[in-house]
C-alpha cells in the first residue's frame, strides 16, 4: 500500500526544497523591488539616495550581516531638509519616509539609547 498523497509530499520536503524556495522568495523580492524602484516618484528617489550615500559614508556594516547599520533619522531628516534640500517641509519628509516603509523600502526603528 502507498502512504497518502499529503504523507508523502510532506516527507519529501528536504533542505534542498527549502533552500530553493528560499532562493525564488529572494528572487521575487528582488524582482518587486526593482518594479518599486523604477515607479518611485523624484522625491521619493532622492530620500532614498541620501540614505544610501550616508549609509556608505559610514562604512560600518551590522554584526548580524544583511546590510549596514541604521542612520540617525535625525541626522538624515537634517540631511535632507537643510543640507539637500530636497524637501521643505518636515511633515513632507515624514509622509515620504512613511510611504517608503509601507513599502518596505526602508525600515525605521527607535534607537533605545536615543529615545
């Protein structure tokens, strides 16, 4: 006799399955990102390369890997509004900032030792 259907796919799930589905689960995201990417509005753009040149001006990666460590926001947000200019209002930047990381373009957490 044969085991049923749902037995046997479930024990035939190995490592190697799980490993190419987390290599399309990469792909996929990398994929919608890129479409993300390519339909930001300018200012959207802008905010996104400031943070990116501040990451690299600092050089440090994260000890877990994936990246490098967070920017200040208030060091960005200063960035941006008074040394780049690319917005003029501080409710702009925040709705801007908002609408990347409901994207999940970017990821903003509170630093503890800050506040």
């Amino acid at each position: 006799t044969h085991s049923p259907y749902f037995d046997e796919v479930k024990s035939s799930i190995t490592e190697t399955t799980r490993k190419i589905k987390a290599t399309q689960r990469q792909v996929l995201d990398f994929v919608f990102m890129r479409k993300v990417l390519k339909s930001l509005a300018p200012k959207h753009t802008e905010l996104l390369k400031s943070l990116a040149e501040m990451q690299l001006k600092t050089g440090e990666e994260r000890a877990s890997g994936g990246g490098f460590k967070f920017v200040n926001y208030k060091k960005w947000k200063n960035n941006c509004f008074n040394v780049q200019m690319i917005v003029n209002k501080e409710v702009e930047f925040d709705s801007l900032v908002k609408e990347l990381s409901d994207h999940s373009m970017i990821r903003v957490e509170n630093d503890r030792a800050e506040g």
